[in-house]
C-alpha cells in the first residue's frame, strides 16, 4: 500500500513537473515571438529614420486626395549625394540646397529666399536605433527629409511610429508600384495632430529605402485622406535643368511681406446682414 502510494506520488509530481515545463517553454516562445516582433518593427523603424543612407537620388510623382475634395499632384526630385531636393505642384516650385531655399509662387508670380537648411546627416553619423529612440523627436532633420515630406507627411509618421510602435501592426507584405513593401497599420495615438479627424493609419513602406510610398487614413473605415506614389525611380541620374533656378517673370518678396499678408487675412472678419 505503501509503495503504491509512493508511485502515486511520484506519478503526481512527474506529471507536475512536465506540465510546468511545457508551460515555460510555451512562455518563453510566447516572448521570444513577441521579441521577434518587436526586433522586426524596430529595425523598419531603423531603416526609415535613417532612410537618407539607403539611397542616392529618388524622383516621381505622388497625389493626394482627401474626402472634402482636396486634390494636390506634385513631382519631386531628391539628389541625396549633391545635397538637393525639388518640389513642384500646380501652386508653388521649391528647390533646396545645403546654401540656399527658394520658393515660387506660381499664380502671382512671386518669389522668396528662405531660410538656410541643416545639412544632410549620413555615413557616420547615422545614429543607433537606441540612439534614435531616446532622441527628443526621433528624426534626421535635413534637406532630403524636407524635400521627401510633403510626400507622404514622411516625418510626422516617423514619430507617429516610434512613440506608437508597441501597438503598430505588420499586417503584411506585398508589392507596391511594382516594389516589395511593408504594409503597416496601428490607431491613433495621443501624440496626433491632424487637421482632419482620424482614428487610424495605414502606411507602406519600401522595404529597401524605408520610404513610405502610400499613407492612408481612415475615420471608422472610411478613407478620409489618401498620400501615394504615382510612380517612384530611384538611384536614376536627374536631368540637369531640373535644378536650374530662373526668376524671368517673377518678383522677388521677403519672408516679412508673406507674413504680414497672412496675419492680415487672418484677422480678416467675414459679417453677414
């Protein structure tokens, strides 16, 4: 009787101790899978906060639309190796260099001299992903970047990203304007600030440059704002006229006209009787 209860015993504790071990295996796979994912989002992350490394020149065209209307067609040039970025849409042509910021205004034939832009950051001094993640705003700021912005409010997700990127979900991998691309969604986070309202996103990024070629965002389902790549090429040589900077037909105004104009209209007050 004895002995049969002793094997009884052991038969427990045997049995005890394997369903402990299948559970702290299952437990470590649980973590060691969630680490994946986490390593996985953060070197995406990686890869776009340092995107001015992983390419030379990139030039396109990119549409936005938006679910009041809004419409904007806009080609850009970024030459990443001599320091120059291009925007043109139907209103306004800007151009910058490490030296120099201009801006023409389109319908009434006017132009400034901006203000002179940071340098390009690469090579050496791409930071850690650690690096970037303690950083005040997580970016490189540089003319490559505020030549890539108006895309696809290229900055704006990068931080939306990285102080959102435990919740951010990889949702799959596909082809986008004929290039492999991560397709990437999360909610909105406190940290938001758009103009429209919107409770969540989706962006895909280029899996080889960590450009984002399309940001979508959505209101309960519905598609309020849409920023994508009509057609993208990267590391082809940009015609040299692009860079060409003609003022024929064009007066020049300061910074301090524009804004004085502006708090004016501003101040404006519409009555009605």
């Amino acid at each position: 009787m004895k002995k049969k209860i002793l094997f009884i015993f052991v038969g427990i504790m045997l049995l005890l101790v394997v369903v402990g071990c299948n559970s702290s295996t299952a437990t470590e796979e649980a973590v060691q899978k969630s680490d994946e994912i986490m390593s996985e989002k953060e070197a995406i992350l990686f890869k776009m906060l340092n995107v001015v490394d992983n390419f030379e020149t990139a030039q396109g065209n990119f549409e936005a639309t938006s679910k009041n209307g809004d419409f904007r067609s806009i080609d850009f040039y970024v030459d990443v190796i001599h320091k120059l970025s291009k925007v043109t849409d139907q209103k306004e042509i800007n151009i910058l260099t490490t030296d120099s910021c201009y801006r023409f205004f389109i319908n009434d034939k006017r132009w400034i001299k901006c203000q002179k832009k940071e340098d390009i950051k690469t090579g050496t001094e791409t930071m850690t992903l650690q690096e970037r993640l303690s950083s005040n705003d997580g970016r490189r700021s540089n003319i490559v970047l505020d030549g890539l912005s108006p895309l696809f409010d290229f900055q704006e997700s990068i931080l939306l990203f990285k102080n959102d990127i435990k919740n951010i979900s990889i949702t799959s991998e596909e082809k986008f304007l004929d290039r492999d691309v991560y397709i990437i969604e999360w909610p909105k986070n406190e940290t938001s600030n758009d103009i429209i309202k919107v409770d969540s996103y989706k962006i895909y990024v280029d899996k080889e440059t960590g450009i984002i070629l399309q940001l979508v965002k959505y209101l309960e389902g519905e598609v309020v704002e849409k920023i994508q790549m009509t057609s993208f090429d990267l590391n082809k040589s940009i015609p040299e006229n692009v860079w060409e900077v003609s003022f024929e037909g064009y007066t020049e105004v300061t910074v301090e006209t524009l804004v004085d104009e502006k708090n004016r209209n501003d101040n404006v007050k519409v009555t009605t009787d």
